[in-house]
C-alpha cells in the first residue's frame, strides 16, 4: 500500500488532479475531499451521504 500512497502522492504534486474510487478508510483518510454516495449498491444507492473533507466525516 505505501507503494500506491506514493504514486498517488506524485501524481498530486505534479498537478494532477486525482479521483479515487475505494474503500480503503486508510486511503480515504489521505484525500483531500470525500463524496460518499449510498446507503447500499444498486437501487439502494445513489444518495449523497457525506461531501466534504476527511475530518468532518464521522467514522
């Protein structure tokens, strides 16, 4: 995983501009703003639970 925290941490630093799709709550806690759409998949989903920086979700 430090492997991929570095590439993304590349990535950001030469102006890239990066969307992450995961799960991971040690990732999501690196980024620099979350969207969480829910509750569940499918039909269930689609819903915004949460925008905003990783500190103000409660986890």
């Amino acid at each position: 995983m430090e492997r991929l925290d570095a590439l993304f941490a590349d990535l950001v630093d030469a102006g890239a501009t990066l969307v992450v799709v995961e799960h991971d709550l040690r990732v999501v806690a690196q980024a620099d703003h979350v969207i969480d759409i829910g509750p569940g998949a499918g039909a269930d989903g689609g819903r915004l639970l949460f925008a905003g920086p990783p500190t103000e979700l409660a986890w």
